[in-house]
C-alpha cells in the first residue's frame, strides 16, 4: 500500500513537471513572437535609407548646344497664377504634437532614377513615380516632352496631367500654398496609400542641405508615423555634372526643413 501511495505521488510530481515545461516553452514562444513583430513595425533609418538606383543615359548634347549649363538643378518651376487660382492659401497650425513612439512606412523597393540634364528633374521624379506604380517606366526624354519641359524645367501641373494620363492606380491632385500640417499629412497620406509624392523645393547649403538650387523636385518614398521625417529621392545626386555624384541618392530630412525649402518658392507638390 506505500509502495503505491509512493508511485502515485511520483507520478503526480512527473505529470506536474511536464506541464510546468510546457508552460514554460509557451511564455518563451510568446516573448518572442512579440519581439518579432516589435522588429518588423520599427524599421531603422538605416533600412529605408537604401533605396535602389537607376543610372540613365545623360544627354549626350554638348552643353553649348543642349543650353545646359547649370552646375545646380534649375527644373522645378513656381506655379502660374492660374494653376494656384483654385486653392486658398492655408491656415498656420497652431501646434503639433507627435506620437512618443513613432515607426516608419516607406515604399518598399522603391528606385530613384537620375536626371539626364540639370532641368530633368521633373520628369527623373515622374519616371521614379510611373516605374513604383506601374513596374515600368517609359525613357525620361519621352516622358519630358509629355510634361512639357523646357530648359527652364517643368510646372507641376504638366507633371500631374502626365502623371495620371500613364497609369490607374492613383489620381495624383496639386497642392499649393499650404501649411506645415497640412504638408505633413499630404505627403504621410501618399506613403500610407503606397503612393510617391512628388516635391517642388527651394534651398541652400546654409540650410544644412548638400548643394543649392532656385527649383528642384524630388519624390518622397518614405515617412515617419510621427510624420516629423520624410525619406527624400533625389534625381539631382546621380546626374553627371552634380558635383556629389558620391552621395547617397537618397536621405532623411526633417519635416521642417522640407516644409521651408516648400514654402521659400509656390512651387507646389503633389500625391
């Protein structure tokens, strides 16, 4: 009769041991998987920062004849008082607060293409935008002449109506003369509707930016959910004769750096 009360007693203790290992294995798989997601939802800088790149044939004109003789992009140019007529400028925000913990969304596989002149810049942005929408992009001096670009550059509006005349997926609009917060959501909402926006600034080195220029575009392919952040591609950096052709064709800038480079010259953007 002890024999078995012992027996007994030894078996509850084993059957109790096996479950407190299962318990355990359980709460390890649980911490885990909460770690996994944790990695997946806040992605480094470093990450978004590699975007892809695709060198285009520059043009292959003297810079006599082709009147390209800019050493910074000159393309993007300030909105005709009819383009603008229909948008009221906007209210200054009174304040914004972002989100303690912010994570990052950004198009994934995203190539930023060069401009094959200095005033390119335009269609190299169209041609990022069309090639991420459609996985293809026609030759930048055809989409060029779509957009109406002089050597003077482009105005947005010829930027959108080409834009939404090649592909389906997403009506681009323009916006002008807006505010810090509207700027913020217009280009987050973009990225969040994996869709590129594209940027008309005005800047200079002494504004913390790499080189200068009185009109240039740029795509956006990423945003911080704080939208304090955007991940700029820059078509400028792999053109031939940009003097940084070593840098990065891509970068972070803050939001407001990139709502006064926005706001220096109507240019507009659009999403």
């Amino acid at each position: 009769m002890i024999r078995n009360l012992v027996k007994r007693v030894n078996e509850g203790m084993e059957i109790s041991m096996k479950k407190l290992v299962v318990v355990t294995l359980t709460l390890a798989m649980l911490i885990s998987a909460n770690n996994a997601v944790f990695a997946s939802e806040t992605n480094s800088v470093k990450d978004i920062l590699k975007s892809g790149t695709v060198s285009v044939q520059v043009d292959s004109r003297t810079l006599s004849q082709s009147k390209d003789s800019s050493s910074t992009p000159v393309g993007a140019l300030p909105a005709k008082s009819d383009d603008v007529s229909e948008f009221k400028p906007a209210m200054r925000a009174k304040g914004y607060r972002a989100p303690q913990t912010a994570t990052w969304k950004y198009l994934p596989n995203y190539l930023v293409y060069n401009q094959i002149t200095s005033y390119n810049c335009g269609p190299a942005s169209v041609q990022a935008a069309l090639n991420y929408l459609n996985g293809y992009a026609p030759d930048q001096s055809q989409i060029a002449w779509g957009c109406k670009t002089t050597t003077n550059g482009s105005f947005l509006v010829d930027l959108k109506n080409y834009i939404n005349s090649k592909q389906s997926k997403n009506r681009y609009v323009t916006k002008y003369n807006q505010s810090s917060s509207n700027m913020r959501n217009q280009l987050y909402t973009g990225i969040s509707n994996n869709v590129p926006p594209i940027i008309g600034l005005t800047f200079s080195t002494s504004d913390g930016w790499l080189y200068s220029s009185g009109g240039h575009f740029m795509s956006v392919f990423g945003a911080n959910s704080s939208k304090s952040e955007f991940v700029l591609g820059d078509p400028w950096i792999g053109y031939s004769d940009s003097g940084v052709n070593d840098s990065s064709w891509s970068y972070t800038k803050s939001a407001a750096t990139i709502y006064n480079a926005y706001n220096n010259v109507n240019i507009g953007l659009m999403y």
